[in-house]
C-alpha cells in the first residue's frame, strides 16, 4: 500500500474537505483518504496497481479543486501565495465598488437620513453598473464552487453564499426594471456581503498560514548549501548532494548540514531547535551532531552519517506534518454536523422566508427575503471545520518546537486523558549509564576471567554489558574462541567458550541452573539495596564472580514524578532489575508503585493489567525491551536517545532525553484539547445563536456577513494562542 499528500486550493469551508474526501474514498483504488481543511491538504493510501497519484491528483481537479503534491513544496507555496494575493486584490476591487453601495443604507433609514449621499449613488442603474462586477467577476468563485458542489451533489458554503447574494441582486435587477423601482434597492446588501467574504477569506488565509509556521520555521533549519572537503579541496556544494562518508567544513555561526560525527576540531553547538534548551552543547572528536543545529564558535570537520530523509531533522518535519495531516476523534462531530449543516440551513432560511412573507409582514417580499439572506450568510460552517484541525496544527507545531513530536492527531487526543505514566528504569528514570563499582573473582586465574567476560558481554547490546565492556578495555585482553552464544531476554548470556560452560546475568540465572552462590548472597544482598545492578559469572557450572555496578537517576527525575502527582496522574516503575535495586532507585525519584524483575515479554501484560482496571496509560521507555510495551499502552512515549524500535513503536517521541519533556506532552495534550472544545464550543454558540436572530430579523444581511468572516478568523486566533504557550 502506498500513500501521498497532496495540497488543495481553492477549499472554501469544511464541506469542501467533506466533498472531497467523500469523492476520494468512493474511488477505485484507494484505500483512504483523509482531507484536512485548515492545511488545505490530503493524505491518501492507496494501491498503486490500481491507481497513480497523477490519476488521484486529476479526480481533485475534476472535483473543483487545484492540487500539488506535497513534496513539490515550492510549487504549493506559489500556488497558496498567489491565491492569498488575488484574493487580496479581489477584495480592494471589491471595496472600491461596494463603499459607494454602502453610503445609500444611510437613505434606507430614518435615524441615518441626515447623512448626506451623492445623488448619482441613489441611482439604480448607477448601483447596477457598480454591483455586477462585484456579483459576476469578484464573486465568480462562489458560482463556480456551487456549481462544482451540486455537480457532486454536496452543498457548501459557495452555495449559500451564491443564494444569498443572488436574491439580493436579482430581486433588485426585478425591482428596478419591472417595477422601475429606482430606490429602496438591495444591490448594497449583495455587493457589501461579498466584499466582506472574501475579507474574511483573505484574513483567514493569512492566519491559517501562521498556524503552519512551526513546518516552515523547521525547513529553514536546513542549510542550502554546504563545505565539502575532498581530497583537502574544499568545495561548496546544495546541502541536498551530501553523500553518506563525506567530510564537511562546518565554520562558525554555520549550520550544520547533515547528521554526523565530529571527526577533528572542537566547538560548541547550539541544539535549540532540538531540545528546545537555549545552552550550547560542547562537542568533541567523536561525538554526534545533528543536522539543523547552529555551530557556534569553532571550526568542525564532521563525517556524515545520515542524509535527506534520513536525518533527524528531515524525521521530526515528517512526523510533524504526519500529526497535523491527520484527524482527531473530535473532529468526527464537527464533520458529521458539517456534513448536513448546509442542507439544514437552507430548509430554516426558506421557512423563514415563508413565515415573515405569510405571516410577520405579510405580501412585503424585500422584508422576507432579506431575512432569508441572513439567515444563509450568518450559517456557513467554516468556523466549524476549522475549530479542531487549526488547534491540532498549532498545538502540534508547539509541541515540535519544544522537542516533542506527536505522531498523529489522534495521539494529541488520547494523551490528555491518561491517568498513569509507567516508567522503565534503565535509561528512563536513570541515566542508562551504569559504571562498574566493584568486582569480585572467584577463578584462580584472574586474566582468564576477565577475557571471558570480556568477549561475550563484547556482543550484548545492553547498558550494563557495555559498561563491563567499557571497564575492561585497558587491560589488553584478547577475545576467546566461542562455540555456542544464547541471548536469554531478562536473565543474561549463555555461552561455550574455549569448551568451557558459561553463564553471565542475573544471580536468578545462576540459581536457576543448579550454581550455588550462598556465600556471596549477603554481600549481594547489601549490595543491591544500595542500588547497585549485580551480573555474576559461573564457568563449568562453579561461581566464577560478579561485578556490582551503579547506574544515577536523571537530574529530573524527580521533578517530573512530583509535576504528575500534582496533575492526579499515578506513577508506576517497571522494571526487569532485582526487588532491591528498583526500590531504591525509586526511592530516590519519589515513586511508590514498582513492579520488578519483569521480563521484556511481560512488560506489555503488566500494562495490560492496569488498563483492566479501567486506567488510562502511558509507557515511557528507551529499549528494545520496551518496544511491546509501548505499543500496548494507551499512549507510548519514546525516549528520543533510545534505538529505533522503541521509538518505531510509540505514539509520542521526545527528542531530548528528559522525562520532564514526557510531563510536558501531557500537558500540551490537556491544554490544546481545551483550545478544541473552546473552539468548537463557539463555532456551534455562534450558528445556534446566531441563525435564531437572523431568522427574527434582527440581522442585516450584510452584518450577517461580518459576523460569519470574524467567527473563522476568532477560531483560528483562539487556535493560535496555541503557538505561544508556555509550559
């Protein structure tokens, strides 16, 4: 199955993203299709056997609608910028036409008789001439977007819009030439409604693109070009021609182009964009840099090592724009009411029409119809559509900015309501750096010993093998030969080496196989209450000794178990570690729930036996032993430090290793659902309030119009809000 995004212009309310993706879905080889109103755009699956993006791309033109894909970024950005620009120039059109229109209201009225107008802008043939250019040629989008709707049988906004405005005029076309009517004419209500809407449309445009600002601000992270260094030449080069292995000149104040390692100088490195932390980081030869982030002072040569796609920055615009292209379970009431609003609208603005002319003012047709016309402007649902996916986009922005990267929509949703965050130990709560505090050898031959430990914890992957790694690299050992090597998840390494048996892992381990350890079981004992991680060794099935080793909690750890005690959430810790070492270390983080010596293949069914109990849950992890249990929590929160697989498996990943960030995106989460519901709240106050006063007549038609472009603008301002939080 394949997917694209496409961008959309020309959508002029949530009917349209609703039209088009109904088309979409009813197509013949696609899967699904989802159409976002406020990016104006589409992300479609599909099966490219049986249909190709070209043929996709066609069927939204064929819809009414112009469309780039996504990746042709350049492209979309002209196409959205000149459609901001015409209708920009639409509307000062328009307002050069409409303001003399609007002076001849002050005639309609006795309260306003005072005020004095030209006597050529009380001519009705003078408002026709004034009035059709801004009905046909200005408000042409309205007809063209009607016609296209009812063509796919839907109704929009255009429709309503183009109703409104057309009985408006050619009620006063048939007053002025049938009746030779020359005053008391509605071409102003026509020409001023439309003149407001593509105000509306033009404003609203401008803020839906600084709602997307958070992409925008992270593509300009990538430098355009590059120093590359080949055969000592240094040569400039577009940043997108960076090849894996190849050495770059970063000088300071300079971007860095691509994610590599430091391989000569020294500097430090301003990772702002990442972390959202304002202090330099210090890197040296050997150290990891990221493309994106700001060299500060010094002259790096760096070896790269990922490139385009594959870099870290290129991964979080990608989720970004993943999370804001997707729907929130929300949003399904905003589309279904969206979906049959129009229809209904229409119905209420002809009964209104029929019960002002039969009844309230009986036989005055101008009266009634002028009700009916505020009644169908005052309506349009575009606030509606645009409530949840503007806050989605700027809460998702924010949270991007703040190194936070939600994976969709519905991940935004779903964070807000959990009520327990369960921690993994290792690397989680505590640095994930464990260092070798002490060693006890039980062998007769010391040198043997260690090369045994040595070459298979040289094979292992885990923090605690790597720090025994780290602790015997100077001692000048050789690797052995090994006949036989077993991973045995929990517990440790199984191996034959040099026609001996081996065991190395938990002291459980040993226990388990028939290998007596009574007489190191106190020590051990101590050992582990003090906080230490303890891996022992047997060689031919006799104790060979152990290395007891620390591992510190994060800095704020702590901070971040109290910030969730405060916010009601409980605190689990689960961990594979011994009973001792867990409580200790959780001890030390203010955590009073702990599940230990948990397999990986058990982490999932201990999250699943809190979510028996009815609580929602999130899983903050950094390993592979993880990756099953963040994808069985409610919400997975990744450790951005950890391996791919875990991060692969999570709703929610933190670019920078701080649990604090976990807090933060539960946060974010709670206060953008609320930006939703205030949004939403509004954008249906406003129609239920609004339509019943229209229908009383105590609306002016053109006053209708202003209302329905300020309710989108306020939503998206609301929305906005978003951008600036701080939490």
């Amino acid at each position: 199955m394949s997917s694209s995004d496409i961008e959309i212009i020309g959508m002029t309310c949530a009917n349209c993203a609703a039209r088009i993706e109904k088309g979409l879905n009813k197509t013949e080889g696609i899967k699904k299709a989802t159409v976002n109103f406020a990016i104006e755009s589409a992300h479609i699956e599909y099966d490219k056997k049986k249909i190709k993006p070209e043929d996709i791309k066609e069927k939204i033109i064929k819809l009414g609608y112009d469309s780039v894909f996504k990746n042709d970024k350049r492209n979309a950005e002209k196409l959205r910028e000149k459609e901001i620009q015409h209708t920009k120039e639409f509307f000062l059109i328009s307002l050069v036409l409409s303001l003399p229109l609007l002076t001849t209201m002050f005639s309609h009225f006795s309260f306003t008789s005072f005020v004095p107008v030209p006597k050529i802008f009380l001519n009705g043939y003078f408002q026709l001439l004034l009035a059709a250019p801004v009905q046909f040629i200005i408000g042409s989008r309205f007809y063209i977007g009607s016609f296209k709707a009812l063509k796919n049988k839907s109704a929009n906004m255009d429709v309503l819009v183009a109703l409104g405005t057309s009985a408006a005029f050619f009620f006063s076309v048939y007053l002025l030439f049938i009746k030779n009517q020359s005053h008391m004419l509605y071409f102003e209500t026509s020409a001023v409604l439309i003149t407001l809407i593509i105000l509306g449309k033009y404003f609203e445009a401008k803020a839906k693109g600084k709602s997307s600002s958070a992409i925008k601000s992270l593509l300009k992270l990538k430098p355009e070009t590059a120093t590359l260094i080949k055969d000592n030449i240094e040569t400039v080069i577009p940043s997108a021609h960076i090849l894996v292995n190849d050495i770059i000149l970063v000088k300071p104040a300079e971007k860095i182009p691509a994610d590599g390692v430091v391989i000569e100088g020294h500097s430090s490195v301003d990772e702002s964009m990442l972390t959202g932390e304002s202090m330099p980081v210090e890197k040296n030869i050997n150290e990891n840099v990221t493309g994106g982030t700001i060299n500060k002072n010094g002259i790096l040569k760096i070896k790269a090592l990922k490139v385009g796609k594959d870099t870290v920055l290129s991964q979080i615009i990608k989720t970004v724009e993943d999370a804001q292209s997707s729907k929130a379970p929300i949003q399904r009431i905003a589309d279904k009411v969206s979906g049959i609003f129009v229809p209904v609208v229409m119905m209420i603005s002809v009964l209104t029409f029929a019960i002002w002319f039969l009844w309230l003012t009986p036989g005055i047709f101008a009266l009634s119809l002028e009700k009916a016309i505020a009644v169908l402007v005052i309506a349009c649902p575009c606030a509606l559509g645009l409530a949840t996916p503007t806050s989605i986009m700027a809460g998702t922005g924010r949270a991007a900015e703040l190194g936070i990267l939600f994976k969709s929509a519905e991940h935004v949703e779903t964070a807000g309501k959990i009520n327990a965050m369960v921690f993994d130990k290792t690397g989680t709560i505590t640095e994930g750096k464990p260092k070798v505090t002490k060693t006890d050898i039980k062998l007769e031959n010391e040198n043997d010993f260690f090369e045994i430990v040595y070459t298979l914890e040289n094979k292992s992957n885990h923090p605690l093998a790597k720090a025994i790694v780290e602790n015997l690299q100077n001692k000048n050992l050789r690797e052995r030969s090994i006949s036989h090597y077993e991973t045995l998840p929990g517990f440790g390494i199984k191996a034959v080496i040099d026609n001996a048996d081996v065991l190395i892992g938990s002291v459980d381990l040993l226990k388990e196989n028939n290998i007596e350890t009574i007489k190191e079981e106190n020590e051990i004992k101590t050992l582990e209450k003090q906080g230490s991680s303890v891996v022992a060794v047997s060689v031919n099935k006799k104790f060979a000794g152990f290395f007891a080793l620390s591992d510190t909690i994060r800095e704020n750890s702590a901070l971040a178990v109290d910030k969730l005690k405060i916010m009601n959430i409980a605190v689990f810790m689960l961990t594979g570690d011994n009973e001792n070492t867990a409580k200790f270390i959780a001890q030390k983080a203010g955590i009073k729930n702990v599940i230990s010596r948990v397999l990986p293949n058990e982490k999932a069914n201990e999250i699943k036996k809190l979510q028996s109990q009815g609580i929602k849950t999130a899983m903050v992890g950094d390993g592979i032993n993880d990756a099953v249990a963040l994808t069985t929590a409610d919400i997975g929160i990744a450790i951005g430090s950890g391996v791919d697989i875990a991060i692969e498996s999570s709703n929610i990943t933190l670019v920078k290793a701080d649990i604090n960030k976990a807090v933060d995106a539960i946060k974010l989460s709670r206060i953008t659902m609320k930006n939703i519901k205030q949004n939403l709240f509004w954008a249906f106050a406003y129609n239920s309030i609004g339509i019943p006063i229209a229908a009383a007549g105590l609306l002016a038609p053109w006053l209708a119009g202003a209302a329905m472009a300020m309710s989108s603008i306020s939503v998206v301002l609301n929305a906005l809000r978003l951008q600036k939080i701080k939490i």
